[in-house]
C-alpha cells in the first residue's frame, strides 16, 4: 500500500512512511469532528473495556467541568483546542492539548463524581 516501483531501479521499491505528527492531528480532528469513534473488538478486548464507543462529548464535559478553576486537573484542555479554527487545527500542540494523560486523569475523576452518564462510566486512556 505504501510502496510504489522505483523509476530509477525497477528491480527495487520504494517505500513511503506517513508522518506521524500529522497522522495523529488527523485523528484528533475526525475524533472532534465526528464526534465518535467505534474501536475494534481485539482492542475492546485487550484493554478491558467495558464499550467499544469513544465519544468526544466527554472531553467537553471535562473541558466545562474544569473552565471556572484555578488549578485545572488538564490545564492545557480548552474548548478551542477541542473545536480548533481552520489555522490551529493541524497544529500539534492544539492535538496534544486534547488528547493526553491528563485528560485521562481528569476523564476517569469526572467518573469518579458521577459526572459522566453512567452508561460510558470507563476511562479510555491508559493512565499509570
């Protein structure tokens, strides 16, 4: 899928590699713009997950839960990195501002105090 027949060397291929950076800021990007995303059964599996629905809505919650604080339990998680303009959304650091452990931590207390419906009471980041 990745490779291609080299012009200079027919008898070799040549081989393309994504860029992760921008392979992660496109995920981030479907995940805010649609909202959700459906994991498969092996990693449903593999992780002990009671669902296999990742819904962006939590974010948010956890984003309002926390905007009126001092001191923020995911300082760097604002609306507007959520929600990125045209210019920001490819930037990793608007990326990496979502989606990281501290949103995890701050996901899985939202859990903890009963914010979250109970029907997504999980936390999907790996937090240790």
């Amino acid at each position: 899928m990745f490779k291609i027949q080299n012009p200079a060397d027919p008898e070799n291929s040549l081989h393309c590699l994504p860029d992760m950076v921008h392979v992660f800021t496109s995920v981030k990007e479907m995940f805010c713009n649609n909202r959700t995303i459906t994991l498969p059964h092996e990693v449903v599996e593999q992780c002990n997950l009671p669902y296999n629905i990742v819904d962006v809505g939590h974010i948010e919650m956890l984003s309002e839960y926390q905007e009126g604080m001092d001191l923020k339990i995911a300082p760097r998680l604002r609306a507007r990195n959520i929600h990125a303009n045209h210019f920001d959304k490819m930037k990793l650091g608007t990326s990496t501002n979502v989606l990281n452990d501290k949103t995890g931590v701050g996901l899985c207390l939202l859990v903890a105090e009963n914010f979250v419906p109970t029907v997504f009471n999980y936390c999907f980041f790996s937090v240790t």
